[in-house]
C-alpha cells in the first residue's frame, strides 16, 4: 500500500460458522477515501467481510485494523464506522428525526450540536421537511436517503454498505447510484460496499474486490478486473465473455484446443492449460477470406443472432466452440445464419487466465 | 346504441348485488352454528346475570324477580368487597408483573432459538396448559406444602421446613404458575417477528447490548407485552381455583367471593352484580389492548411486508398443532 495507514486492513482473516468456512484467510487493505467495492455471487462472504468490518460479526481468526487500530474483537459500538443494511433497517417506531439522531444521541450529543448535525444530513441527502414522517411513509428511495443519513451523520471514519441499492428498481438504483458516488466525493471518506451486481461495482466504484467461496479472487480498478482478470472464475462472473480452452505455447502465445494459435501476453510457463477470455464486445466479425493486419481470428461459421436494439449478438461456431460477437452501432444485419466468416481481434484482446 | 349501454351497466349492478347479497348468505350460514351455541350457551346466560344483578334477594335467600333495583350495586361499595376488589386486584397484578418478568426473558431465549428447537420449546410451554388446571393446581399443593419436597429440600440445607401453604405467597406461585403461558405465547410471537437486523443497526449506531434492548428490542414487542398482560391480568383477577387450593380459602378473593354468593350465601344479586363488573373491567381492558395492539402493528407493517404477513402467528400455531 502506498498510503501511510490503510482505512481498514484486514489481515489473515477467516470466519467459520461451526464447519462452514464463510470468509477463507484474507488479506485486504482499502485507502483512506477509497471508494471500495466487494462484488461477488451471493454466499460468496462479501457480506460476512463487511460485517467483520463493522462488528457484527467477530472474525475466527486474523487481524483487523481501522485506520492502524486494532478493533477485530471490539463490539460495533466501539468502531468507527457506519452501516447502510440491506433492507435499511430503519427503525420503524421511530420518525426519520429519530432515526437519525439515534447514533447520535447514544453518544451524548446534545442540542444545539445534535439540531445541527441532523439539518446537515437531511440537508446533504435531500430530506429536509421529511423529518416528522415515519419510515412506512417514505418511498424506497427515500428510507435509503434516511439509512445514509442516519449513518453520514455520524461523521464515520468509514462508510459501510450493503446491498445498498438492491431493494430500488431499476431507473432508481442508476440515479442513486451517481448520487452514491456524488455523495462520497462530497463527505470524502471511505466507503465500502458489498454488491453482487458486477455493472454497479464497475460502475461506482474506484476499486473492486472480486470474491468467491470464501476467498478473495482479485483487488484492482475496474478496468483491471475487466481487462486483465486473473481467473476464469472472475473472467466469467465480470460482464460476458467467451473462455476457450488453451495451451501457452511461449510468451506471446498460445494454442487454443481446436488447433489455432493465436497471440496473447502470457508469463504462465509454457506448456500450461489456461484458458483465454475473450470479451464479445471486443472481437469483430468480417466475410472469410479477409485478413487483418495484426491480431488473430478464427474461421467460423454463423449460427444464430440475436437483436438487442443497442447491439446484435451473433453466436458463431468455430469447430467445437462457440463464440459470442457482439456487433453495436452498426445499421442493419451484414451477416446471416449459416454464413461463413472470420472472428478477428487485435492484439490484447485476449486475456489469458490461470484456471 | 343509447338503450343498449344504458340498460347493461344496470344489469350488471343487479347481478352483482345479488351476487353479494349471496355471498352474505353463505356467510350467515356458515356462522350459523357457532352463533347459535354462543347465544343459548354465553349471551343468554350473561343476560341472566345482569338480570339478577338488579333482582332482591329475599329474607329466606331467594332471589325475587319482581321490584328491580340497584341495592346490589350499591352494596359493591362496601368496605369488605372493596376490600376483596382491591386485594385481587393487587394480587392480578403481581401476577402479571412477575409473569413479564419470568416470561420476557424466557419468550426472548425460545425465539432466538433456531427454527426446529423452537417448535420442541414451544411444545414444551404447551404442555402444562394442555395438562387440566386442577391437576397442576394441586401438583403445586403438594410441592409446597410442609411435608412437600420443597420443604424437605429446605430442611436437608438446614433452613428448617417452611410453611408457605396458604400463604398469599402460595397463592402468588401458583397463579404465575398457572398463567405464565399466557404470557410467553404473544410475547413469543412478538419477538418471533422481531427484525433483528434493527438491533445491529442499534448496536453499530452506537448502543450497547442494553441500550439496544430498551431503545429498540422491548418497543417493538409492546404489543406483545401489552396483549400478554391483558391476557394474564384478566383471568387472575377473577380467579377462583388457584387462590381456593393455595389460599386454602383464607383470603377472599373476587372468584371465590362470588362463587360464596351464589353456593353458600345464596345471595345471587350480590353475586351477579359483581360479575357484571369484572366483566365490564374485562372488556375495557380488551379494548385498551386492542387500541394499542393496532397501534403497535403499524410500525411493524414494514417489517411484514418483508418477510410476508403473519409469518409469526402462522408458526406458532402449526408448533402449537404438531
């Protein structure tokens, strides 16, 4: 880490409940003012590491520092941080006034400070003149607004979110989503949150941990993840991709099984399985016979296709594998079922994963 | 075109009157039955007794129909049966303090449980109050009386044997004893519900376990307390076995007091008079619970709509009914 003192580290650590391993030996640290987001499939532990973080649950094994203090045995009340649940867990008893003061009041916070602090949340996520309504009088997009606050105003030194946008349908989620990233950029700390929707963590975030069964796969940008993913298990679960199976055959290439050898960057001795992820979005396809200048193709031959409106989705067959193209912004079909073409990329298209 | 459209709207509102009006029927019908039972074997008796309540009682102990008045009323306000009134209504509420106390905590541990151990605890609550009352009552007797094995439990320790046998303590014991299901069952189901996702939102807002509990935890189960205490409170009032059994009959209580009116005293006015109140205490008290029970349920409407309405009373009765 480049930074002086990571906002958490967390170091070696595991979560058993009973057999069940459900956070497996990990090492992440996440900067002061990151925002930061663990994605994966559900029961992956992106959940259970977020609530180690916050203290909700108390990790087996390993070491958790928040901003260099030591807090993985102290109860959630102790630590710095904040949290957004899933279903907002708002108290339903209470007024959105209520809601927000609760942390504060059950630190001692008096008025005129409490008053204060409270107009500045609502104000920041755009409630004010709600603050007398109850939870069940707000709209989904609203409790969400009152979760925010109720953390924000606490002045956490990290943030902590889960599922944050899950419960909002969609045209909501992609406008609270900005308004998320808006929101972080203003306060300026660090947030984690815990997704499994792979567009919403490229989408927001600054970095992503990519987890699965209990480990964490990868950490890096967004277009790390995308571009260079370092399994097939994150090559396949980030957007859509095509995996074929291969062989390293020297540094700068490889042979697929039907035969082809194509060129990909690879530091994977030679004579290794691995299997190259090709993203349909990032091939073209073109009438046999033509040949590009560089890159590599594959012969194939046209099976079905698929109108999206934005895009075409043409599967082609390549000897045994399939191949999905993607084809966006061009005005009608070029090809039709059953036409022999060539699926052709430049060179750093393909990314080859270890399995 | 005009007559057409005019008439078949008409038409249509006629067939669905007698569509509801054939439903209302059926319903009738359905009811019919437990309506019937109810009014020859509940209303029409009730009715009886606010009848007496306003008859004289005649010099030979029976009861004269005839020259309605409001002496046995009126006699309510005596020193004695003020007397009885407030001694059981201290002991009702005794018994419904120290039945939250003991039950709260015990309701909590069932409903934190996991689901099937859940359904074996529940069972096991039910037990006793599937068991008849007098057997328990007197199973009690025997526990605590001088020569019981509580007494030689005290004794071998070197307390000396005790007598608590008809003892006000006694009597305590027994009704906590005998209403405590009561108690856990809607406190149970309260906490069943319960969203603990709200108290980690506590917790990480800063609250300790106990802050937790009284700022959150114990709000939203009030309804569950409040029908519990209705529950309790109202059949340990008029109680009549445990205090008779326990009490040995030495302190007059409401229940006996009144059986003593009808069988012993023959004064049935008196008697009928003073059922008329408790059952009219009775229903005020109902309708406080429900007043509150309504108002309790709309902060926990979201909370339902997550995890499907009445998920909560749904389990109990199939745990009560397996």
């Amino acid at each position: 880490m480049t930074d002086p003192v990571a906002a958490v580290e967390i170091e070696g650590v595991t979560k058993r409940f009973g057999e069940v391993v459900a956070v497996d030996n990990i090492d992440l640290a996440i900067g002061d003012g990151e925002f930061f987001a663990l994605l994966g499939p559900s029961g992956c532990g992106k959940t259970t590491t977020l609530r180690m973080i916050a203290g909700l649950d108390l990790p087996t094994e390993g070491s958790l520092r928040i901003f260099g203090e030591e807090v993985g045995m102290a109860p959630p009340d102790r630590r710095p941080v904040n949290t957004v649940f899933q279903a907002y867990a708002l108290f339903p008893h209470m007024t959105v006034r209520q809601n927000i003061e609760f942390g504060l009041r059950m630190r001692g916070i008096k008025n005129p400070e409490l008053r204060q602090r409270v107009a500045e949340a609502t104000g920041m996520v755009r409630l004010a003149g709600m603050e007398e309504r109850r939870p069940d009088q707000l709209s989904g997009g609203q409790q969400q607004r009152v979760a925010l606050a109720r953390a924000l105003v606490n002045q956490p030194k990290v943030l902590l979110l889960d599922e944050p946008l899950g419960a909002l349908d969609l045209k909501l989620r992609q406008e609270m989503q900005q308004e998320l990233k808006a929101l972080q950029r203003e306060v300026g700390i660090t947030f984690v949150f815990v997704t499994h929707d792979q567009e919403e963590a490229l989408a927001m975030s600054e970095r992503i941990g990519v987890m699965s069964e209990g480990r964490l796969l990868q950490v890096g940008t967004p277009r790390e993840i995308y571009d260079r993913p370092a399994s097939r298990f994150v090559a396949d679960f980030i957007g859509r991709t095509n995996i074929l199976e291969a062989s390293v055959e020297s540094a700068s290439t490889v042979r697929l099984d039907n035969g082809a050898l194509i060129e990909a960057e690879t530091s994977t001795p030679e004579g290794s399985r691995v299997a190259v992820s090709l993203r349909p979005e990032r091939v073209r396809l073109q009438p046999r016979g033509t040949t590009a200048a560089e890159g590599s193709s594959l012969d194939g031959e046209v099976r079905d296709i698929t109108y999206l409106g934005h895009a075409v989705v043409y599967e082609v067959a390549a000897g045994p594998v399939s191949i999905e193209v993607r084809v966006e912004g061009e005005v009608g079909e070029p090809f039709a079922a059953g036409d022999e073409v060539t699926v052709a990329w430049d060179r750093g298209a393909a990314a080859v994963v270890a399995d | 075109m005009g007559p057409a459209r005019r008439s078949s709207p008409t038409a249509g509102a006629a067939g669905e009157e007698a569509a509801a009006l054939a439903r209302r029927r059926q319903g009738m019908l359905l009811a019919s039955p437990g309506a019937l039972y109810l009014l020859i074997f509940f209303v029409a008796p009730l009715g009886l007794i606010s009848v007496y309540s306003f008859a004289t009682r005649t010099s030979t102990g029976r009861t004269s129909l005839s020259g309605w008045n409001v002496e046995s009323y009126r006699a309510l306000g005596d020193d004695i049966i003020v007397g009885i009134i407030g001694r059981s209504a201290w002991l009702a509420t005794l018994t419904t303090v120290l039945c939250v106390v003991v039950g709260y905590p015990f309701a909590y541990y069932i409903a934190t449980r996991p689901r099937h151990v859940r359904a074996v605890l529940l069972v096991m609550v039910m037990i006793p109050f599937w068991t008849n009352a007098l057997v328990r009552v007197f199973a009690i007797r025997f526990l605590l009386g001088s020569n019981g094995p509580a007494s030689a439990l005290s004794e071998s320790l070197g307390f000396g044997t005790f007598r608590i046998l008809f003892t006000p303590t006694a009597v305590t014991i027994g009704m906590v004893y005998s209403f405590l299901t009561f108690m856990v069952l809607p406190l149970y189901v309260a906490l069943e519900r319960m969203d603990w996702s709200l108290t980690e939102a506590a917790r990480d807002l800063y609250a300790s376990g106990a802050k937790a509990f009284w700022k959150v935890t114990l709000p939203l189960t009030r309804s569950g307390i409040v029908a519990g205490c209705v529950l309790v409170f109202v059949p340990s009032f008029g109680s009549y076995v445990v205090p008779d059994i326990l009490g040995g009959a030495k302190t007059l209580l409401v229940g006996s007091y009144i059986a003593r009116q009808f069988r012993d005293a023959r004064n049935w006015p008196l008697g009928a008079a003073l059922s008329v109140l408790l059952i009219v205490a009775m229903l005020v008290a109902v309708a406080l619970n429900q007043r509150s029970g309504s108002g309790a349920e709309d902060g926990s409407r979201p909370r339902n709509r997550r995890r499907g309405p009445d998920q909560g009373e749904a389990e109990t009765v199939t745990a009560v009914a397996s």
